[in-house]
C-alpha cells in the first residue's frame, strides 16, 4: 500500500486549477482540444464540459480504486477507465444535441487521450482520498472549460461578429476570417499566454520596486 | 470513401489537412520536442511506426467489431492496440538505438497519448478507408506530423540565436510562430478541391 497524503481540503485545492496551476496557460496541457474546437464559444462550452464530466467522473473512480490498481499495470487501467467514460459521453451528448456532436466530430473521443486526465489520475487522484480529488478535479476541469471559453469567445468576437451565436458587432462588421480558421487558433491562444507573461513580469517588477522602497 | 487515389490520401494526410497544423493533433509533442532538429525528426520516425502499426491493428479491429457488433467498444480498443505499439516500438528502439532512447526521454511513452495517433485509427474508420488507403492514411500523417516538427524545430533552433522580449520567450511566441507555419499550409488547400 502506498502511504497516505493527509492534506486537508481547503479553497486551495479547488482555486489552485482554475489560475495558478491552470492546465492551458500554465502547464500548457490538453493543446489539441484547446485549439481544434474553439472557434465558437457554444462548442468551447460543451468540450469544456464534457472534459469536466470526464475528469471528475473518471479520477474518483480511481482514487476509489486507488490501493486495489496493481502499480505495473496502473496507467493502462487509468486509460481504459477514462475511456469507458469517453465513451459514456459520446454517446450522451449525441442523443442530447446532434448539431454540437457533428460540429465536435471525433474531438469528443479523443478527450481519452487528452493528457490533463491522464496527469491528474498520476500524479493527484492515485495518491489522495476521494472527496479531495473530486474537488482538485472540479478546480481543473473548471480552469479547462474557462480557458477553452476565454479562446472560443475571442475567436467566435473576432471571426464572426457575434458570441454564442448572437450577433454583436451588427451588418457593418467585417469578419476577420483567418480567427475562426486553424491559425487563428494558434494566434489566440499565443497572444493570451503573451498577455499573462506581460501581467507577470510588471507585477515582478512591481514587487522589486516596492522592495527597494521599504529597504530604503 | 471508396475511389480516393492512393496519392490522394497520402498527399491529403501529409499536406492539405496536416494533422498538426491544419487539424491540432498532437500539439504537445509538436511544442515539447521541436528543440532540435534531430531530436524531432527521430520523433517524427517513432511517431510514424506507431501510426502504421495501430493504423493497420485498427483496420483489423474495425472489421472484428462490426461482425460482433460491438462497436460501442472500439474506443477502448484502439487505445489498448496503441498502448502496446508504443511499448514495442520503446522496447525495440532501447535495444538498438540506446542513445536515441535515452534523448526522446519522457516523450517515447507519452506517444501513447499523442492524439495524432488516435486521430489516425479513429479517422480512418470514419471516413470507411480499405486496407491500402488506410496504409496510406497513416503513412502520409505521420509524414506530415514529421514535417510539421521539422520545420517547427529548424524555426526554433534559429530563434535560440536571436533576441527577442522577455515576456516572448516560451510557449508564447512558439504559437505564434505556429500560427504563422499553419498560414501558410493554408495555401496548400487549392490542392484538395
């Protein structure tokens, strides 16, 4: 048996997922749904959701199982539980809505090999009791679906004038195409993280000259 | 489809849909390991056999599954084919090439999880490929996924040597130099008609 990690549940166990170790702009984690899906909000929102389901549904489900997974074998049966519930999804958002299934294709199947999951169950829900992991799970999973929304409605703004399919910027606005294509993607996600690198370096420097105010 | 030239899916693989650039399959390998150029192009190999050797299990797979009807299972047996490709590919590659064992490091087993290679078994199926152009599919991805990397690290490799802001360096300016690559495979989409 492996020892126990007593940690009390705090906020800090949720919070820390949503910003501090966010899975996309902080661990750089799960890219391929991050940029494939999110060129309008609505389908941000259902892959975000749909990973959350996954990820809380799937790491409490190991960390309930966590001391009869023999450890040679562990990471196969980390997959094969996220698969089931893969699968499980899949199957529930094509009876619930046929119009967002064909627009996600095959990017709902492949949230089994989206590597937050997989991470999650190695390194937090393998190691820790069940009630804690579904919170730190929630904390992620919510980072992920806010990340995946904070792209989807920057590209859906920018190429199509409108935010869940509502129009915003009215008939004189001219869509800029090239956001709601694949390298759109890529610009949108690399100005956030630039955006982020430039908060965290003014408040580093910040922090320096307040130092040096004190000191002297 | 049935009727697609064999050319035609390869170059479509590789080229018009490029599943990194045009498709967003397997980003994590393609910002993790495009340091160096022959890390990446060795990255591209692995990733390349893996693709093939799952390409054709899944082909037989699908066939297996549809008799029984069971195809409520195929996720889960895809990535269990995957999952021992890559065990035999790592186990292959430690024993004749130790070196390159040791450089692709962590990577070599996150192959598994690299959803370009999902991609393929899970596309191929959909778009109701025979055996040779499933062969060709996967073979023509893992060209295009090597070919991405390649150029992404050659980029990078030029960029070690130049300044730029500090808040740029990283993941940042790597999507956008992505983004910029992705452009111009954009210009490759007349070819698909």
């Amino acid at each position: 048996m492996r020892p126990e990690l007593t940690q009390p549940i705090t906020m800090d166990t949720f919070l820390r997922g949503i910003w501090r170790e966010n899975p996309v702009f902080v661990a750089l984690l799960g890219m391929c749904p991050v940029l494939a899906v999110t060129n309008t909000a609505t389908n941000s929102l259902a892959m975000g959701v749909s990973t959350l389901f996954v990820l809380v549904c799937s790491n409490v489900l190991i960390s309930m199982l966590r001391h009869f997974i023999p450890k040679q074998v562990r990471i196969a049966t980390y997959i094969v539980i996220i698969a089931t519930f893969v699968t499980m999804v899949d199957y529930i958002l094509q009876a619930v809505s046929p119009v967002v299934y064909a627009a996600l294709g095959a990017f709902i199947q492949l949230i089994v090999v989206n590597c937050i999951i997989l991470g999650r169950a190695e390194s937090y829900a393998s190691k820790n009791p069940v009630l804690s992991t579904a919170v730190n799970a929630a904390g992620m999973g919510l980072g992920f679906a806010l990340a995946l929304l904070m792209l989807g409605s920057v590209r859906e703004l920018f190429g199509m004038g409108s935010l869940f399919g509502v129009p915003v910027f009215g008939d004189s606005f001219q869509p800029w195409l090239v956001m709601i294509l694949p390298p759109g993607g890529f610009f949108v996600l690399g100005a956030w993280l630039l955006l982020f690198a430039w908060w965290r370096e003014r408040k580093a420097r910040k922090a320096i000259v307040e130092d040096a105010v004190h000191a002297g | 489809m049935q009727g697609e030239s064999l050319t035609f899916v390869f170059l479509n693989a590789a080229i018009i849909n490029n599943f990194v650039l045009a498709m967003f399959l397997g980003i994590c390998p393609f910002l993790g390991v495009s340091g160096k150029l022959k890390t990446a192009s060795s990255m591209g190999a692995a990733t390349t056999l893996v693709m093939l050797i799952s390409s054709v299990s899944a082909f037989g797979l699908n066939v297996l599954l549809t008799s029984f009807e069971i195809e409520f299972l195929r996720l889960i047996s895809y990535i269990a084919v995957i999952a021992s490709a890559v065990q035999l590919v790592e186990m292959t590659m430690k024993k004749f090439s130790p070196g390159l064992f040791r450089a692709l490091g962590i990577y070599l087993p996150l192959i598994t999880t690299n959803c370009a290679v999902l991609g393929v078994a899970l596309f191929q199926t959909a778009k109701e490929y025979d055996f040779l152009q499933a062969v060709a599919y996967s073979l023509g991805a893992g060209a295009g996924f090597t070919l991405a990397l390649v150029l992404m690290a050659g980029l990078r490799e030029k960029l070690e040597l130049s300044s730029v802001p500090r808040i740029a360096q990283g993941a940042g300016l790597s999507l956008m130099l992505a983004g910029l690559l992705s452009l111009s495979f954009m210009g490759f989409a007349g070819l698909g008609g």
